[in-house]
C-alpha cells in the first residue's frame, strides 16, 4: 500500500493493530495530508519504531515526479500529466490534471482514471486506450504537489477529469474524504464536486451512505435514443430512470448541491423543447444547470455534426432555459489553448513527444 492510500481512520486502525496508541494514527495522517511531509524519518514526533514500521510497510510516496506542465497564455490554468509507473501497465500510464486559477479562489480538476472507460463520441478521453483505474495516492498527491509548487490555498476540487469517478467509486470517495479532513487540507465538503455519466447504482450508493459531496450528472440529453447515439453509458442507464431517482431524491441532493451538465451542441441537442425540458428539470430539482460549449474539433459522427457553438448561440440557449429556471450559467471552459479545458484531456503531451 502506498502511504497516500489511507484515510484518517485507516491510520487509527493500522496504528491500533500494530500495537500503538490510537493518536499516533492522527500524527501520521496529519503529517503527510496537512503538513504533505511524506518522509517517515522527518515526521519528529513519532517514536524510531514507528517511523521503521512506516519505511518497512508502506510504498513511499513518490512514484510519480517530473509532470509535464502547460500553461494557458488565456487564461492561466495549467494543464499537468503525469506519466504514472504502472506495474499493470508496461509504459505507465497517463494522466492529468488541470489547475484553474481564479483571482479569488483556486479549483483543480483531478482524473480519475487513466483514459476512460467510457466512449462518449464527443469527448477526446475515450479516444485513448483506456489504462485502468487512479490508487487513492494518485490523485491526492498531484493536490499536495501543486500546493507546493503555486504556494497557494487549493479552494475547490471537481472530479471531471478523465475518467468516469463512479467507475471508480471507492477509491474517488476516498481521496474526496481525505481531501476535505480538516486534519488534512480542509477543503469545504460542498467544495468538491463529483461528477458523473449517470452510473445509477454507484448514485444510490452515494445516497445510501449519506455522502456529503456536490453531485454533477452529464446530462447532454434528454431523448434515450439521441443519447445513446453519443453515449454507450445510456444502454445500461437510461436517463429517464437518472432523472427519476433525482427527483426522488431531490431534499437530499440539494443540501448538497446538485448540478446539472449540459453540453451545448448547436442543432443537436438546443431545441426549444429541449431548452424546455431543461428549465422544467431545473425547477423541479433545483441545484445548477452549467451549459457547457462543445470544446474540440468539427466532428461528424453518425448522422450528427458536432461543431462549437458561437458565443452568441449559447446566450440564445440560456435564455430560453432562463425563462423557466434562472440558475442556468455558461460554463467557460478555461484552458483550451493547452487541450485542458473539458472534454480535451487524452494525454496529448505524450503523443506530441513521440511526434
Ligand atoms: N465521466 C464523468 C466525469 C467527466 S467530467 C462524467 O461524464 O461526468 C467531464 C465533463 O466534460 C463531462 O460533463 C463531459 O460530458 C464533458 N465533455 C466531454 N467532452 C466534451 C467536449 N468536447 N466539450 C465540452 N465538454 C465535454
């Protein structure tokens, strides 16, 4: 096990097991998630018999150094790739991050998977040969690594980098808690935001254990065939059935914030009806709805054309769903001069090495 991989309680566990007192589980945990001192022989406070037993029975930290960094000329963000050693994965495997600076607060945008498991046909992750899924160590160390490299207060984090999190539920709901232990780096629960497809099972688990983390679907579409003709995730999970079980469960989600997701691919899915059923889910559910500009190349696939729409296309959009619901802000995706900004995210650093 590596020594990111364990939670608060874990350390209290492990510690106890081992045969110390329980708060040494606390110093350990506080050391490496608030003070991000991943050395056990710098953690001072800590008996040598522990410190040996930490050096004996856990992976080190690194593993992972030297990401690739690019910074927006734009807008400031900074898209990194790691190159991740994987014993499974001969070559490692890649994965990135993308930090987005705001002048009052600061958000990163954490993968949680190598590639994706998914294969929506508007999105560049799908397109790349899918490695598996994030440890637990993988995506709360890239965190600690930008705190130290921008020395500044990490104020949201939203899991809607690569990967499908649901996918990978333990180990995102894992690095969510760890992230937002006020013995670690604090980040508000209704900070982090966990973003999904609509993997319905793994959201009434999120339901069932009461967890306090802001949801985001995907939702893009409304229609079951339209969707299914971009998402392979709607055959399993259709989204009338996603919708149901929000609105079942509206009270609880929105104490959490919910968010709604939506693609904006002009003459696909920006209909008057659609804006419509937009406005109505809005009202019903409340939360957020984000418009989200199809970011990336003119694209055909099946019968449909996917091409950016004009600024002025998304405002229309808006306000017709504005009628209905008011809460409907245009997500401008930051970093699309570095390939950073949704949807982009496929490792393209590696592949402009090779070229
Ligand atoms: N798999 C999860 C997490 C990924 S979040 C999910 O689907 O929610 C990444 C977000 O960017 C998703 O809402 C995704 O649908 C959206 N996206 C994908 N391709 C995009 C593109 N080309 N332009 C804009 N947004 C895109």
């Amino acid at each position: 096990m590596n020594i990111l991989d364990l939670d608060f309680p874990d350390w209290e566990d492990a510690v106890v097991r081992a045969g110390w007192k329980k708060y040494r589980g606390g110093q350990i945990f506080h050391w490496l998630h608030r003070q991000r001192i991943f050395d056990p022989a710098a953690m001072s406070n800590l008996p040598a018999d522990i410190k040996d037993w930490l050096q004996r029975e856990f992976e080190p930290y690194p593993g992972i150094h030297d990401p690739d960094v690019r910074k927006s000329l734009r807008d400031g963000s900074e898209k990194i790739l790691y190159s991740l050693p994987g014993d499974s994965h001969p070559g490692g495997k890649e994965m990135e991050i993308v930090y987005l600076p705001h002048k009052t607060w600061n958000s990163v945008c954490l993968s949680t998977q190598s590639g994706c498991s998914l294969n929506c046909g508007f999105c560049a992750s799908g397109r790349i040969p899918f490695k598996g899924n994030l440890s637990v160590a993988e995506m709360v160390f890239p965190v600690y690594d930008l705190i130290r490299k921008t020395e500044e207060k990490i104020n949201n984090i939203v899991f809607m980098g690569m990967g499908e999190p649901f996918y990978n539920y333990e180990n995102t709901l894992k690095a969510a808690r760890i992230l937002s232990r006020q013995e670690g780096a604090g980040i508000g629960v209704k900070k982090i935001a966990i973003s999904t497809s609509g993997v319905l099972p793994a959201m009434e688990q999120f339901l069932r254990d009461k967890e306090p983390f802001a949801l985001a679907l995907s939702l893009h579409f409304f229609d079951h065939g339209k969707r299914r003709d971009f998402m392979d995730v709607e055959d399993k999970y259709p989204i009338a059935e996603v919708i149901r079980f929000l609105v079942q469960n509206k009270d609880y989600f929105n104490r959490r914030t919910i968010m709604l997701e939506y693609l904006h691919l002009p003459g696909i899915n920006d209909s008057p009806e659609e804006a419509r059923e937009l406005g109505k889910l809005g009202q019903i559910l409340g939360g957020r709805i984000n418009l989200v500009p199809y970011n990336g190349e003119t694209l055909k696939i099946k019968n449909y054309l996917l091409r950016k729409p004009s600024w002025q296309q998304s405002v229309d959009f808006q306000n017709q769903v504005k009628r209905l619901y008011k809460m409907v802000f245009i997500r401008n995706s930051a970093g699309e001069d570095i390939a950073g900004a949704c949807g982009m995210l496929a490792g393209s650093f590696a592949k402009e090495r090779e070229n």
